[in-house]
C-alpha cells in the first residue's frame, strides 16, 4: 500500500479546520487521494465534525465505503450495512451517496427489489440533470455507477450492468480513475464471457490499467481473472484455467464466491472433487440468511454449479432438481444456461426429439449469447439427425453454424454439451476439411460418454407404477389400477428401485421429483 504523506496539505487544512477547503479537496481529488493514499483519505473524512457532515451528507455514505475498500485484506462479513444516519441530502451528490448506499445495502442482503428501486432512482436523478450538476459529479460518478451496475449484475439483469460498467469505464477514463477502470473492464470482460461474447470480453481485458504492485490490485482484478479463467475452460486449456483460478484471491470482494465456486465446478474431472466442492458450496450457502441465497444471480451461479457437481457425481435427477428453478426464467441469461443444461440432459438420455424441443426457442431468444447459441445449435443438429422427416444436409448445415460460432468465439467446451458419440457422429458427417483433425481430437478427447437418465430406461408399464406410486396409492391399489396381480406391482417397483439406484419408496419420491418436472415439460 502507498505510503502517504506526513505533511500532506490536506492534514494541514484538517488542523487548521478550514473544511470547507477539506471539502473542496476532497471533491476534487477523490480518485486520486483513493488509488494513491487511501489511508489519508480514511483519516480525513473521519476527522470531518458533524456540523460539516450535516452540511455535505455524501461523506457519511463514503466513509464506510473508504474502510471497507481500503481494509481489503481484513477479514470482514459479506454484507454491506450501508450508513445508519445520515443527514438528509442537500444536493445532487448527497443525493446520488444516499440512493447508491441503499442499494448496496440492499443488494448485499438479498432485497434486489429495493436495490433496483434505489438505482433506477439515482440513474434517472443523473439523467434529468442540467449540465452544470451533470459537471459537479465527475469524479465521484465512477465509484456510483459501478455500485448501481454491481446491483444490476446481482438482480440478473446482465444487460443493464453491461451498459452501467460502460459507463462506468469511461468516465473512469475521463478523469483517470484507474482502479475504476480496472474493476469496470474487469466487470465487463466477466460479463462478456459469460454471455460466450469471447471476442468482446478479451477487448475488455486488453483495456486493464497496469496494477502491478499496486495495494488495490487484488480487489479490482478479481472479475478480470473469472473472465481469463473461464476463456480458457472455453478453449479447453484446463490446466491453465486452473491456474488462473487458483491464483484469484477473495479478499475483500467474499461476495463473489458463487462466481468462483461455477468455475470450480466447471474444472473438476472426478467424483471426490466434485463433492468437495459440493460440500464447500452447501457450507458457505449455510452460514448466510435466506434472502441472501435465493437472491438473484449468485443464486443462479450457486444452482448452475450444483448441477454440474451432481453431474459429475452421477446424480442425473439432483442436477436436474439444481437447474429447475433457473429453467423456468427462460428470459434471464443463467435460466437459458440452465434450458441448455436440461437439454443436454436429455441428449445424454438418447431423447434427442426433447432436446430439440427445449432449445428451438432459444436459438431465437439467445442472439447475443454465443454461449447459449452454440450448444443449441448443436443440440438442433442432434435432434435432426435423429428426426426421420429431416434430411442430412439439414443436421450437418446446423453443426456448421455451432462450429462456426464455436470457433469465432473460442466456445469449443459448449459443443460438448453433446455426448461424445452424437459429437463424433455429427463430425463425421461434416464436409471434408470442416473439422480439422486436430480439432475434432482435442473435442472427442474432453466429451462424456453418454450417461443416460435411468428414468429413461423405464418401461411403460413400469413408468405407469412409479407414477401411481408417486401419486400415494398403495400397492393394492396400484394393482388394481393396472388390471396386474399386487405381487407383478412389487416386482416391478424392485426393477424401478434397481434401474433409478434407491432403496425404498422415500428415497425414490425424492430422485422421481426432478423428473415429474421434465415429464411435464414439452
């Protein structure tokens, strides 16, 4: 951290207590006094005597944010408590601290209604603004709107925290703000390659200020390194990717850990990793109140990552069970993640007319997601290799197009949403020189065999008892609902028990869940 200056001037107005000059200098040198002397920052606005607070409220809001930037290394609770009293706003910027504190207060303890309220109402205070107010708020409008766009990114709506990062950056940039560059690019290059914009997100990247050394560097890289990580988890350069992740430090920014632990989840290769992991997602999720783990997109990151970890675990019917809430929110970017995961699923279970059905409407509703275009094209191309009414040329014309966004965007892993079979099936129909060899190695290498639901492998019949069954009816009844003996009913509940991999009737309720949701899909 950057040593500041014993004889700084402004101590010397401190002790001479002019503060309306403390104030002009604070205003003035906001940024500046941040990235290179936090700590004189910190005692200054401290020092700031009530009378003087009353008069400028904004400095009641940004004291506790000032302590908690700059105590980064610090361990300290995920929640923002926002200013307890602060005096009523006076001017614009009062204003703009007073809405922007609500709403990380609201934001970091899962009320993303209020927090969206509390931005919508500072944006629109900034929007309607005269140009002489509008000048008043340049250098302290970059801390702002990144707090306003954190909420946005926290609510899901990654749209409207992509423009507010935009923003952000490049009034940054105006005023040569360098570590609110470096967390807006950072944001931006995360949010990109989220989305599978992969070309958008290293542009972001090449954009990151040089921090190196810098006592600030930890905190406002920690996006940027999701961003480098999940590039390279795209490109299938695994053990750079773990690399890159295993080098991200927490400190200061814990709120991000369901980011983090998706892109663990993303990396693991076996069992026991996948249940460590498990185990840390369900341990951290325990210690934080309820509205704060069903909230928005860190619930969204916590469900997409349990679904891949019982997917590696082979529990097909709690991956399903993690993503269903997700796949129901078909307009939200992490639900359409989740339509895809559910698709796979499906295609993992020989249906690949499903799988078809469940991503047709996200190729329209995706376009600004490669991410998601790409597995539902290729998952399209599946199921018309499959579809007798459609023709060769059909499926081997969609793999083109997943190919094509695959390669452009360096999305090689969403290809794998297919199982390794239907993905070399699908490569060997391509024309000659389409797929190179060694591309279609390194793919066919990194794929699944095809783990198929056990609920798939039901008979009819036995589909009919486990529905009756789930339904409460006893065996007597079962079996006179079927016109079947009670003894054919109890062997045909054993097979069930066998094929699904439970014990009883209470241990297959609670696998058989996840799919009565699929069942009742179309």
């Amino acid at each position: 951290m950057t040593n500041d200056h014993d004889d700084h001037e402004l101590d010397g107005l401190v002790a001479a207590e002019d503060w309306a000059g403390v104030v002009a200098a604070l205003d003035t040198g906001w940024s500046t006094l941040l990235a290179n002397e936090p700590q004189l920052l910190r005692r200054t606005i401290t020092a700031l005597p009530a009378e003087v607070l009353a008069g400028h409220p904004r400095w009641s809001h940004a004291i506790e944010y000032v302590n908690r930037f700059v105590e980064n290394d610090a361990p300290k609770s995920t929640r923002f408590r926002g200013t307890a009293a602060a005096p009523p706003p006076r001017t614009l910027l009062d204003l703009l601290a007073q809405l922007t504190a609500r709403a990380a207060a609201g934001r970091a303890n899962g009320r993303l209604a209020d927090a969206v309220a509390a931005v919508r109402e500072a944006r629109s205070a900034v929007d309607e603004a005269t140009p002489a107010a509008r000048e008043q708020l340049v250098q302290a409008l970059p801390e702002l709107e990144f707090q306003w766009a954190m909420v946005w990114e926290y609510a899901g709506d990654l749209d409207a925290a992509v423009r507010e990062y935009g923003e952000c950056f490049d009034h940054a940039v105006l005023i040569d703000h360098v570590i609110m560059q470096a967390r807006a690019a950072g944001s931006l290059a995360w949010l990109h390659a989220l989305a599978g914009r992969n070309v958008q997100a290293r542009n972001r990247l090449a954009e990151l200020p040089d921090a190196d050394g810098e006592w600030w560097q930890t905190r406002a890289s920690i996006s940027a390194v999701f961003a480098q990580t999940l590039l390279l988890i795209d490109e299938l350069r695994v053990d750079e990717a773990a690399r890159t992740l295993a080098a991200a430090d927490l400190a200061g920014v814990t709120e991000r850990w369901p980011a983090q632990k998706l892109l663990t989840a993303l990396l693991v290769r076996d069992a026991g990793s996948a249940l460590a992991v498990l185990s840390q997602i369900d341990a951290t999720a325990a210690g934080q109140p309820e509205a704060v783990r069903s909230a928005g997109g860190s619930a969204g990151f916590v469900a997409l990552a349990r679904a891949l970890l019982f997917a590696a675990l082979g529990n097909r019917a709690e991956a399903r069970a993690a993503v269903a809430g997700l796949g129901a929110h078909e307009r939200s970017p992490l639900g359409r993640i989740a339509l895809v995961m559910e698709a796979g699923a499906a295609a993992e279970a020989g249906d690949f007319a499903a799988a078809g059905r469940r991503t047709a409407p996200l190729i329209a509703a995706a376009t600004a997601e490669p991410r998601v275009l790409v597995s539902a094209f290729a998952l399209a191309a599946a199921a018309q290799r499959h579809d007798a009414a459609a023709t060769p040329s059909t499926a081997a014309a969609t793999f083109a197009l997943a190919l094509e966004l695959a390669r452009t965007h360096g999305l090689l892993r969403s290809l794998l949403v297919l199982p390794r079979g239907e993905l070399a099936a699908l490569i060997a129909a391509s024309p000659a020189g389409a797929v190179p060899d060694a591309l279609a190695d390194r793919l066919l290498a990194s794929a699944r065999d095809a783990d198929p639901d056990p609920f798939a492998a039901l008979t009819p019949r036995e589909k009919a008892v486990l529905a009756a069954v789930l339904e409460g009816q006893s065996t007597a009844a079962v079996a006179e609902a079927l016109f079947v003996s009670p003894n054919t009913v109890k062997t045909q509940l054993r097979s069930i028990y066998r094929k699904v991999g439970v014990r009883n009737r209470r241990e297959l309720e609670r696998a058989a869940q996840p799919w009565l949701r699929g069942a009742a899909r179309p």
